[in-house]
C-alpha cells in the first residue's frame, strides 16, 4: 500500500516530500503544493509537467505476461534476482529492527518484487512502471507494495538515498537516478537478457535474437554512476513450453508489437504441441560511486 510507502516517494516535479492529502488517500501532496490523484485501485501517477512519453505494455500484454510468470516458467530467474536482493541486503548490515526499501523499475504485474518481499523480512517495495494497466495489477500484488506509475528515463519520484536496493528485470535503466536514490550501501540488481534466450523460437516464430555483448555495453552505459560489484553470473534453464506458453511468452515481450496477431497464430499452430526452449540471462549487481 503506499502508506507503507509514502516516506520513500517525492514529487516528480521538483523532489519534495510527498504524504497523504486526506485520511481516505484519495490523494497525495508534496510540500510544495502538488497534488496527485489516487486511482480506486490504488496506485498513484507520478509524472513531472511534461508527461509520459509513451504508455508501456497495453492490458493484453499485461495478461500475457500474468499468464507466464504464474506458470513458474521463469522459477529460477525469480530466486535468482531475489537471492542476488538479499546478498545486498546482508551487505549492508542494515540491522535487525531496518525496513528495507526495494524499488522495481519496470515492475509490471508485480511478480518479482512480490517473491522478494515474501522473502526478505520487514520489507516493504515500491513498483515502478509506465503502463497503467500493468499498476492496476501492481496495487493488489502484495500488501507491502505501493504502486507508482512513473517513466524510468525521467526524473524517479523517489527521495535522495531513500532505496536499499533496486530491481531491474528486463527492463530501462537509468543509471544516473538509480545512483541518486540509492543509500550509501545500496545496490541495483539488473536481470538482462543474453544471447541464446528463447534460441529455439527465434527462426519459426521470426524474432529476433538479443544481440552480443549486452550486458557489457549496459555496464558501459552505466559508467560514471554505477560499477560493478562483480562479475555478472549467467542463469540458465531449460523450459518444458506448450503452445499456449508460447503465446503467452511471446504476448508479454516486444515481439508482440512486430508480429500480427494473425501471422504469430499461425507460427505457432506450426510448432510442436510441447518444446524445450532455453532461458538465458545475466545477473549484475551495480554499486554507486562514492
């Protein structure tokens, strides 16, 4: 819920602090006078003067991606980036009576930041995301989640120092902001797609593959902020998928904004009623320079 929430978040425009404008939260407001409205499930839109700039996954892609990640198709990138959250976490010695703060950018419906929560004690999260159809779904998603719709390129509605660690699964980066909010001994912790994800459906389906060396430009473009902590480690599986699996994999990913409907139907009604299909991806931990 954002009361949870509320001291971590600050008003997009000019970074004051934010609290409840009513004792029903129908709205909060900054201490400069801003006010935002409350949608009635519960998230709350933080968006400075000039808007966002695009609106993320639609509801469709939303429900896609719902219908996957229930699946358990992508089990061991979710312990992955919650093992990787609670390293940081023990890093930073934080102390037994702490509440830590995990921010996901690009939360969508909540699935990872959710795990996470149920794992790390005391915790409580916040979601980020463009889309208002993914925040709807992020509002309910754990009762120690405030959902924020927010573009990740601009300014985050977060206070200086105020996150113990970040989550970023699959999703834009600003290395910049991250580095702001952090606290002294936060992290980010970055799941990013590597070259040889979904290898098997990339010719019959007609996507294309995640290109070489992606993990170390975004190391690179981090640079000037963030650093490495260490290497990055490479999670990969092999998933048992069926065709209804496959849809919705593919539903929830960019590919489905570069393939009609129709065509995606028909290539898929061409492959096997079940195939084992390669997950692949690399886990980063950044850290701040001080």
């Amino acid at each position: 819920m954002l009361s949870d929430v509320i001291d971590l978040l600050a008003d997009p425009v000019d970074g004051t602090d934010l609290s409840a404008g009513d004792e029903q939260w129908r709205t909060v407001v900054s201490e400069s006078g801003h006010s935002y409205d409350v949608a009635r499930q519960g998230y709350v839109t933080l968006v400075g003067g000039s808007g966002l700039r695009y609106s993320g996954d639609d509801a469709s892609m939303i429900d896609a991606r719902e219908t996957f990640l229930s699946g358990g198709h992508f089990a061991p990138f979710v312990e992955s980036v919650t093992h990787n959250v609670e390293a940081v976490l023990d890093d930073a010695a934080l102390g037994a009576d702490a509440r830590p703060a995990i921010v996901e950018v690009g939360a969508g419906t909540g699935y990872y930041l959710s795990h996470t929560l149920d794992t790390v004690e005391n915790s409580r999260g916040v979601g980020l995301d463009v889309s208002t159809a993914a925040a709807k779904r992020l509002a309910s998603a754990h009762p120690r989640v405030g959902a924020v719709v927010a573009d990740a390129w601009s300014q985050l509605p977060l206070r200086d120092s105020s996150t113990d660690a970040i989550m970023v699964v699959f999703a834009p980066r600003n290395a910049a902001e991250f580095a702001r909010v952090l606290s002294p001994k936060g992290e980010v912790v970055v799941l990013t797609a590597d070259a040889g994800h979904l290898a098997e459906l990339r010719e019959p389906l007609g996507i294309i593959d995640v290109e070489k060396g992606k993990v170390e430009r975004m190391i690179a473009q981090a640079s000037g902020h963030l650093e490495p902590v260490a290497s990055s480690q490479i999670v990969e599986f092999t998933m048992n998928l069926d065709q209804a699996s496959i849809a919705a994999q593919i539903g929830m990913s960019p590919s489905a904004r570069h393939i009609h409907p129709d065509v995606l139907r028909e290539r898929i009604a061409e492959l096997p009623d079940s195939m084992e299909v390669t997950a692949r991806a690399a886990i980063t931990r950044l850290k701040p320079l001080r």
